[in-house]
C-alpha cells in the first residue's frame, strides 16, 4: 500500500512540474456501457465480398469483434452480371419475363449473405437499388465512372423511381420471405433492413414523396414476410436534418402510401456523417469538427420526438470524407488513408461518438465504417480501406484495439483532451489532442491512448503519465499493443522495401505480419495501482490492456 501511494504521489509530482500530459483512469467509477458501435463496416462494391480479399478481411473482421459485426453494403438489388467495378455492384435479384411477370434468382445474394453468415456476422441490409426491370429510366443502367471522373456518372437507371410499386413491396415480400426459409425466422429477426441511400442527394431520382412511398411498400412487404423484421431509415447525407426530419413525421405522422394507415414502421433510425480533408501547404488537414457536428446535429433533430427515445439509433456511414474509391491519385487530400493519421482519427472520433451519444441520451446502437477493401487495385492506392491487396492497414488495428474493450466505460482525465464541445466549435487545429477512452470487463480492463492532430504535418512526440486506478490486489497483466511509424503499420515497412506495386511472395509475408496489430513490449505483470510514463508520436494510438 505504502509503494502505491508512493507511485501515485510522484506521478502528481511529474505531471505538474514535468514536461509531461497526463491519463488518468479510475476503473472504479463507470460513465456508460462500452457499446460496441465500432463493429460495423459498409461498402459500395457487394460483390467483393466472396472474392480473394474480400472474404480474408471479412474473417479477420469477424475475429476482431466479441460481437456479430453488422455489414451493409449497397448495390443488393442492381441489375448485372455479378462482376465488380468501382462503385458498382449487382446481383441481378429481378427481371421479367416476355409478358412482364416477376422472375426472382437469388443466386449472388445469397452468396454475400451466406459469407456473412458463415463468419458469425449479420446483415444490415440495404433494399437497394432498382432493378433494370422496375426503374422508370432504365436505360442508360451500368454506370462507367472512374476515379477523377464527375462523380454524378454514377448515378443511372438504378436511381429512379419503380414503375410499378406493388411489383416493388412484393420483390422485397419474396426476398425477406426467402431469407427466412434459408437462415431461419431467429436469424432473419436479429438483422436490421434498411430502404436506399442518400434520398436527399445523388442517390435517388425521385422527390421526397416518392420515397416515402418507395419507403412504405418496402416496409409492407418486409412486414408481410416477417412482422417481427427489423426496417429503418432514411441514411440521409449528413447536413441533411429538414429531409431526416420529414421522414421521421411521416413515419410517425402521416399516410402510407401502401397500407392507407397512419404512419410506417420504423425500428432504427439511420443517417450519415462525414468529415472533410482539404490540402493546406501542400499537406493534408482533416476536419473532425465536420463529421461530430453531422452527429451532433442528427441527434438534435432526432431527440425533439419523445416517441423515438428507445429506438436504435445508427449512423449508416460514419467517416473522414465521402468518396471511398476515390484515389489519392486524384484526391490528394485522401493520402491520410494508408498510415497512421486514419487510424488516430477513427480513435479520437469513435471515443466523441459516445460523448455525443450520451450528451443526448440516445441509443447509439452502431456507427458504420464505410471502408472495406478494393480487389484488383493498385497496393496502397489510397482508397479508404482497411486492407490493400490481401494487406492490412494501420486503421484496423484500431479496430481490433476496440475489440479488446468491454463491460464499461469508466472515467478519464486527459490534461490535454480537447472537450467535446471545442471540437464541435473548432476541430483540433491548436495543439495536439492527447485524448484516452478506457473499459472495464469481467477480469479485465483497457485504456486507448491517442495522440491525434487535423494536420498531417510532422509534430512532437509526447510523453505521457499513464496512471490506473482500481486494478484489483496482487500481480495483473499488462500489455501494451502501438500504431506507429515502427509498430502495426506495414504501409511504412512497404516504402521502405521501395514501394514495389507487386511484392514477391517473401515481400508478402513480411507486409502482411507486419499489418497485424504489435505489442510495443513483452507483457509484464504490474500491481494494483499502475503508473508509467509512455512516449505518444504524432498520430500514434497505444493500447494498454490489463488481465487478471
């Protein structure tokens, strides 16, 4: 007992006349329940997922996590051939015959739905897009966009209205009807179902009423097929609040367009936030302020209707910026995406979530990373992903940090924590934000470190007094897990073997152990009251983990 208080005495020395920051935890008061929002990733391209990579990342997703992740993907009922192209998917669910009558084949979405399945996850599944057959403008339908070119390019025949809404219910009656007699009513009923993209903007073709009644028909056909379904919208783009708010009133308020009743279920409620990277002097400045005021701001809207307080609350797609394929090459202020600077950001970004979450007291079920991988790109293209070619990036070890945290969030002092609040007014432009998030389960606790700045400019490493407090008496484990330059970072390992656009097999091996998540030293056993310093590079994330 006399050691400990020493401990703690000397580390109240160092932080006040030190050059040292300070991380505090007291594992004995609990803030909020470590939910594991994190464990959700989304993508454009679904038929990526029974490819090469595709299905290697989906695995190691699935391991990371103690929980079923929920995967969404778009592209579920486009038109095609099943081959994948940038910002394009299709399945080929519905066509027609000669005389116009339904003809169903749910050969590739099965086959997305069945990798899922097979890895323990689940789907969050998109009804969406229109199929060639139903669009009231079908033709011109495959898109042809490359990165660099309009981005509106994409939007084609998929976009547009259904010329006939019932043919519309009944293809998503028969598809969710499907589903139930493949993987079981339990299964259908733990998935969430969700109507398009983006209403509000490129997405979709129609007015706001037309998708409200594309919305109702939906509804009433998932609900004919499984009453006990789960439906929910609109994932509008993020600074669309006046569209999320007349869809909550009409869901809440108003006619269905299908039933003639009052109102149409809802059991989520979906939208998107993005951040907003720009170049400054030749080098990238994030905006993290951009993506937690699109939080901020839909959870506002949101909390105005007492009758939605206990609904699951998902933020459809939650990143730094908005296109995932497109390119550094093109996009200059996407070349964040291969080190360190994306996985800081995910860190500092994923702990405000739950501040925003319980500033509003709402139920933040999931925050979707639209960030998947790329099959038969150029190695480390800069596309937002979390593997390249079979590779991981530093950003997913981020991902697997968080999926060493459970039970409860405790509390955290960081003397140089930016409050919620500032970032909501001004980003993290001034000095480095040294933030932490910490948990405590069962038998174990764990604290993530982050030392995170917008700009992506060289900057000082700092040092940092680690103190826990509440660890249980007698000898606990300690392992501290590091993204850095030198640890769980095979972009850097890449550069420094040249940059090969095809690394030999040999090369392979090392790029891909050097992708995995790496303990900074050997785990050591510590007492009840620990204390340490740690020395935090600009854009590094520390994981120190405790078991007993």
């Amino acid at each position: 007992m006399m050691k400990n208080t020493f401990l703690f005495l000397v580390a109240l020395l160092l932080i006040k006349y030190g050059n040292c920051q300070s991380v505090q935890v007291d594992l004995t008061k609990e803030v909020g329940v470590m939910n594991p929002i994190w464990a959700w990733f989304g993508y454009d391209e679904p038929n990526y997922t029974y490819m090469k990579d595709g299905t290697k990342l989906l695995s190691e997703i699935a391991a990371l996590s103690p929980v079923p992740v929920y995967v969404r993907a778009h592209n579920l009922l486009t038109s095609g051939d099943g081959v994948a192209a940038l910002k394009w998917g299709s399945t080929n669910v519905y066509t027609e015959d000669a005389d116009g009558n339904p003809v169903y084949s749910w050969r590739i979405v099965d086959s997305i739905f069945d990798t899922y399945i097979k890895r323990g996850m689940k789907p969050l599944a998109q009804i969406g897009f229109m199929p060639e057959a139903l669009s009231t403008h079908p033709q011109p339908y495959k898109h042809d966009w490359q990165p660099g070119l309009p981005y509106n390019r994409i939007i084609t025949g998929w976009a547009y209205p259904p010329k006939d809404y019932s043919k519309w219910g009944n293809l998503v009656y028969e598809w969710v009807k499907h589903c139930v007699a493949r993987y079981g009513t339990k299964e259908v009923e733990s998935w969430y179902w969700e109507v398009w993209n983006e209403p509000d903007g490129y997405y979709w073709k129609g007015s706001q009423q037309d998708f409200f009644k594309l919305y109702d028909y939906a509804a009433d056909g998932l609900k004919r097929a499984l009453p006990t379904a789960r439906i929910g919208g609109c994932n509008s783009t993020g600074g669309a609040m006046k569209f999320l708010d007349a869809f909550l009133k009409h869901c809440l308020y108003e006619t269905n367009y299908a039933t003639g009743k009052k109102g149409s279920p809802l059991d989520a409620v979906l939208f998107h936030a993005k951040g907003s990277p720009t170049i400054v002097n030749g080098s990238v400045v994030m905006n993290v302020r951009n993506q937690l005021k699109n939080i901020d701001n839909n959870l506002k809207t949101i909390s105005a209707y007492p009758e939605l307080k206990e609904l699951p609350i998902i933020i459809g797609e939650s990143d730094p910026e908005g296109c995932a394929a497109c390119g550094m090459s093109t996009n200059p202020e996407n070349a964040y995406r291969n080190g360190t600077m994306y996985s800081s950001y995910t860190a500092a970004s994923f702990a405000r979530k739950y501040e925003l979450a319980e500033k509003y007291n709402a139920p933040l079920t999931g925050a979707v990373s639209w960030s998947f991988e790329f099959e038969d790109q150029p190695i480390f293209a800069g596309f937002r992903d979390l593997a390249t070619n079979g590779i991981d990036k530093p950003v997913l070890n981020v991902f697997r940090m968080f999926g060493m945290m459970q039970g409860k969030r405790v509390a955290v002092t960081a003397s140089n924590m930016y409050p919620l609040q500032t970032i909501l007014d001004s980003s993290v432009r001034a000095t480095s934000d040294i933030g932490a998030i910490a948990s405590k389960g069962e038998k174990t606790a764990a604290v993530m470190i982050w030392n995170y700045h917008d700009a992506d400019t060289a900057g000082l490493t700092q040092t940092i007094l680690v103190t826990v407090k509440g660890l249980p008496a007698g000898k606990v484990r300690m392992t501290h897990y590091r993204i850095d330059d030198q640890h769980s970072n095979a972009y850097t390992v890449w550069k420094k073997m040249g940059s090969p656009l095809h690394p030999t097999k040999a090369q392979f091996i090392v790029l891909e152990k050097s992708g995995q998540l790496q303990k900074l030293a050997d785990t050591q056993l510590v007492n009840s009251n620990y204390s340490a310093k740690i020395t935090l590079p600009k854009q590094g994330v520390s994981f120190i983990k405790f078991d007993w």
